[in-house]
C-alpha cells in the first residue's frame, strides 16, 4: 500500500481530433475505427488503422505485436485511445496506443488519473512494470476496508487540518477520480509522515530533559565575572547573550545538556564556547574542546590562551603531533584535576585521557565527527558531561527540525560590531591579469591574501599537482624579493606546514597558496583578499567558509571566485547566490534547495531525511505544523495513555516502534 505511485497520467479528459496540434503531448480521443490495414514487409512490416471521431481522422501504428492486434481490433467498432501524439505527413498520429472498447454507456465511466509506478529491473524481469503493479494495487484495495487501514491520528488534528480519513487517503493516492482528491491525500500522508518523525524526535528530547541525570552548575563565580568585566575583548552580541542565557539555563537545570550552537562564519562561537567552560570551572569541573583537525585545534588553543593571559586557568592542548614526553605530562595533570580546559583533536576520545571531573564537552564542526567519535567522550565521567556541538555551517532550519530535531538548538546570526561586509565577485579565467594586479594593490597597502586551489579527493596526485603548477604560476605574478609566498597543503609534514601557516600569520608572507586545509582554523585578521581557483568545484557551504576566512580586520575584504568560461547552470547558480549575499543561512537555505537534503554535508542519521512523499524543502509549512503538534500531545501525553491518543499509541505498537513509550516511569 506504501509503494506509491511518482504520478498520474491524465485520463480524465477527452479530445476532439481537430484540436490536436503540434503542441499536443498525451492525449485521449474515443472515434470509430475505419479502416486497419497491414503495410510494408519483413522489418518495415507494421499495422496502420484510422480513426474517425467525426471532426477529423487520427492514424494508429504499431511495429510490433501486428498480427495480434490485428486481430483483437474490429473495424466500425468504437475505442478509446490514449498516446503520445506526432504528426506524420500533416496528420496526427499515435504509434502504438493504449486502446480500449468502449460502449456508449461505458465512455464517461472510466476515466480516471492513472498511476505510474517507479521500477526495476528485477521486476520488470517478473512482468511487474508499471500497470502490473497498478492491477495488483488495485485489486488489494478492493479487498481492503476502513477498518484494515485503522487511523493513527486524533479525531482533534483531523477536524483542525480538515484531513481525510487514512483509508481514503491511501485509496486516493493511489487511484484518484480527479486532482483535487489526490491533493487532499497528498497532503493528509506528507503530513502524517513528518509528524511520525517530530513525534520521535519529541519523545527523544522529552525523555532527555525529564530523566537523564546532568551535573549541576548553579554558580557564576569569579572565573566567568572577571573574565566578563575585565578580559572580554568586545562587547558581546545580542545573539552571543541569548545563547549563553539558553546555556545557563540548561547546565543549571540539573538535567544533562545536549545543545547545537549554530553560527555564522565570525559570529563569536568560541568566545560563547569559553565563558561556559568558564561556568564549569567555577563549579570545580574540567571542559574539553574537540575539533577536527590540529590546525583548528591548535587556533582555539592559542585563541584561549590569549583570552585567559590574565586569568589563571590551565589550558592545554593535545594532538596527534603532541611528543611523547609531553603527552605523559598532560594525562597525568589532566587526570589529577590540574588542567582546567583540555583541546585537541580526535586524540581526546583515546581511552588513556582520563578527567579526573568532566563537567562539559564542546565539540567543534561537529558534522565532522561520527556519533560514535562523540559518544567516546561521554562516558569520561560517571555522570554524563553537558554537551555542546557547534557549527560554523549554517543549517536551514527545515533540515535543523529533521536532521537534528532531538537536540536543543541556539542560533547565532548577529556578528560583532565592527565586522564589514565583504565584497564578493565572479571573474572568469581571462580576467587572471587583472585580478593579480589587484591583489597586488592590496599588498602595496599592507594587506595579505589567500589563494586557495581545489580538493579532488579521487586524486591525491592531481591535487599536487594542480596545486604546484598553480603556485608556480603565482610566483610568475608576485617574484621574489618583492613578494613572498606561503604553501600549504596535506602532503607536508605537520612542523611544516605550521612553519608556513606562522610566517603567513606574522606577516613574513603576503600570499598563502594553499588547498581548502585552511577553509577553518586560520585567523588573519590583515588578510583582505580570498581568491578561490576553479570556483565552480566547490559546494555553497565550502565558498561561504572560505570567504569567511578574510573580512577578520578593519579593512574592507574581498572574495573573488574565478572560474572558467563555460558552467553548468548549477554552478551558475551557486556563484551568482555568493555574490548576492553574506548571510550564510541564506546560502545554507539556496543550497538545501539546490542540492536537496539527501546532499547536504553533515545531516546525520540520514534515514530521518528518507520521507516516501514528504520533501522538507517544498513542505516547509506542513514541517511545522506536523512538529508543533508533536511537540503538544509530549508536553501533555507523553505515555500516549489519553483516549484521543490511543490511534497513535495502537499504530505505534503495530509499526513496532523502538521508542520506548511504555517504559517511561
């Protein structure tokens, strides 16, 4: 009953001959057969009949099957055809029609939408194609009567929502009399499929907040306030004030949190980031902070030390790259308490990283982590640590509901003051000469700047190569001694590429050429320039994180995406929505649209995306109300124990669900 059909073919309407045209596509026309004659021989054989419906003549063809229907067809009997319409010497042709029999009585009486059901080639192998399929849907229906198709929606959300009853909606969707019926039950199923999903997801989120244990930070003690009123670099933002409410709120409830901060590119995450580890060490409890790579574990760790100079906190950091000897010293003053905020890399998660109080885990662009990864981290303390996840890339809030909806969420859309907006532009690959001459400007005032070469992840090799033969080219624009150039790539070892990464930071450099290792994790707040090569190889959410990397100081910044001449009208697509904007919600929404959400980088558990008729772009509004109502019969029935609930507690037990709604006490 759930293999539903991807369309209908219109059968509903009947045409006269005379109107159709050129333009004509499928059409449905009932006439009186004149004339069927067999023409031509061997592979030129085929059968040619006439139709008259008495305002012009249709011709019928068929190259197969000819002696069969020559058979089953009678001249002077009346039939209803159903075709692709052509034309063939001025006059209107279908080559092998659907055709029917039809009587005077029997005309009106069997038109109808007809379903189109996806295949395979296993089935078709069976002699299950599409109208196989239909016959056998059809045939079950029959069979089948309201009470088979029991409703799992309350009486209440069918009366608000005007649906039709679940039977009828199956029924519908399947063989619907005309469009409007398969509308309604379109949107009855899309409907009941997101709400299924929010009601999960509700229950998840409920029965966190009600039962997991969490430790208890009730205090804001000297750490946080004289970081606050002494050491706070800027004046915070609305945004970054909400958040840190919504924090405080949560990891002084006694219950376990488990947050998602997401924030643009530049929107003040780490420094969030830190006055709640600062909270927890005013409790008496260590923070971690994981993130990917060492590069952008090693930023937040000089980014805190900077923070903290003047308070004394212990922080310390630990990589993969981190020597032995002192690796050994920081377990040791890890696990007896002496390191306050541990950062690093995966090498957090090892089972010899022993906290002697865990109080808060932070995980940096979490959507780089695996759950596993996450969940290593834990179990580092006998009461589980609070959670916060953070993302720099920005998740439309439709996927956010989906993909991420048994997490609480903060949004961050608000950049601190100062921030300018930078300038971004489309410049095709004959304009190179003067987009070199610009940077170069740019470096005559001061500035420095990125260029960035794509990733082709097949090809190590080619990556390399690309990338030298690239910066062989740059070198031609900007000699030595008057400029000097800075390379990165994942080839070098790590004490190079760090050697490199600081003479760009000091400013020993002017040009950092490098492939996307440094799309996180670098702040240069004198770099004014992003230039990306081969523009059109990169995603929305890469471009926008890229561009993040300038516009970090008081000088106006610039991102430049230089791409060949011909695009595909994707890649057209996505270059003209950069340079339209710098709101990277906005991109992450144009990309959620462009893309779809099976697409996306980063959605997790992705079978929470995997909707037979429900798409989260295109039902947005259905999304909302589907989760609206979920969240309302939790908050009121969490059991599922009132009758008007009882459907949905029956449809539940019968769909085997896993969520354990029974067993909440």
């Amino acid at each position: 009953m759930q293999y539903f059909p991807f369309r209908h073919v219109d059968k509903t309407q009947i045409i006269t001959i005379n109107k159709i045209t050129g333009e004509s596509e499928y059409v449905q026309v009932v006439g009186k057969l004149t004339s069927l004659e067999i023409m031509g021989e061997k592979r030129g054989r085929r059968l040619v009949a006439t139709l008259n419906d008495g305002t012009g003549e249709l011709d019928l063809v068929w190259f197969q099957g000819v002696n069969w229907m020559q058979k089953f067809l009678q001249v002077g009997s009346k039939y209803r055809v159903f075709g692709k319409a052509g034309f063939y010497m001025n006059a209107p042709q279908i080559s092998h029609p659907e055709i029917e029999e039809v009587t005077e009585t029997g005309i009106e009486k069997n038109l109808y939408l007809e379903p189109v059901y996806p295949g395979t080639e296993k089935l078709k192998a069976r002699n299950l194609g599409s109208r196989q399929i239909a016959k056998l849907v059809y045939a079950l229906l029959q069979m089948l009567h309201e009470k088979d198709i029991p409703e799992n929606l309350s009486s209440h959300i069918i009366s608000k929502y005007k649906f039709i009853n679940r039977y009828d909606a199956f029924r519908q969707m399947h063989f619907p009399k005309d469009q409007n019926e398969y509308n309604d039950s379109l949107r009855r199923l899309k409907f009941e499929e997101l709400f299924i999903s929010q009601l999960r997801l509700s229950f998840v989120r409920y029965k966190r907040h009600s039962f997991s244990k969490g430790l208890l930070f009730n205090k804001v003690g000297n750490y946080f306030n004289e970081f606050y009123h002494n050491n706070l670099p800027f004046q915070l933002t609305n945004a970054q004030k909400n958040v840190l409410k919504e924090i405080r709120k949560d990891i002084g409830s006694g219950k376990q949190m488990n947050r998602l901060l997401q924030g643009d590119v530049g929107s003040g995450k780490t420094i969030v980031a830190l006055m709640s580890m600062l909270i927890a060490a005013d409790n008496g409890y260590q923070s971690c902070f994981m993130a990917p790579t060492e590069i952008l574990a090693q930023q937040h760790y000089k980014s805190l030390q900077s923070l903290l100079k003047n308070i004394s906190i212990t922080v310390r950091m630990l990589t993969g790259s981190t020597s032995a000897k002192e690796k050994r010293e920081i377990l040791q003053a890890t696990a007896n308490g002496e390191v306050t905020i541990l950062t690093g890399t995966h090498a957090l998660i090892e089972d010899n990283v022993v906290f002697k109080n865990l109080g808060l885990a932070i995980v940096d662009e979490q959507h780089r982590f695996g759950v596993a990864q996450r969940a290593k981290l834990w179990k580092k303390n006998e009461i589980n640590p609070h959670v916060l996840v953070m993302t720099a890339t920005p998740i439309p809030r439709t996927l956010a509901l989906t993909a991420y909806g048994d997490l609480d969420y903060s949004v961050m859309d608000e950049l601190p003051p100062g921030r300018k907006p930078i300038t971004t532009v489309h410049r095709m690959e004959y304009a190179r000469p003067q987009v070199m001459d610009f940077i170069k400007s740019e470096i005559k005032k001061g500035r420095q700047a990125y260029i960035i070469y794509p990733l082709i992840e097949e090809s190590s090799k080619l990556d390399f190569e690309n990338l030298m033969k690239g910066y062989e080219e740059v070198k031609a624009f900007f000699p030595e001694p008057e400029f000097f150039i800075s390379m990165v790539h994942g080839r070098q070892k790590a004490v190079q590429k760090e050697i490199n990464m600081q003479r760009f930071i000091k400013n020993d450099t002017q040009i950092m050429v490098s492939t996307t290792v440094i799309e996180v994790g670098v702040d240069v707040p004198n770099a004014s320039v992003m230039l990306v090569e081969s523009a059109e190889k990169f995603g929305l959410p890469q471009l926008h994180q890229l561009r993040g990397r300038v516009g970090r100081g008081n000088e106006k910044s610039f991102c430049i995406l230089l791409t060949k001449v011909k695009l595909s009208l994707e890649a057209k697509q996505r270059l003209k929505i950069m340079c339209s904007t710098n709101d990277g919600f906005k991109i992450a929404e144009k990309d959620l649209e462009i893309r779809g959400p099976g697409d996306i980088e980063g959605t997790r558990q992705s079978g929470i995306l995997n909707f037979k008729l429900a798409n989260i772009i295109e039902d947005k509004k259905i999304l909302e109300a589907a989760r609206w109502e979920a969240e309302e019969i939790i908050e009121k029935d969490a059991e599922l124990s009132l009758n008007e609930n009882l459907n949905l507690k029956n449809f539940l037990a019968i769909q085997k669900d896993k969520t354990p709604w029974s067993k909440i006490s």
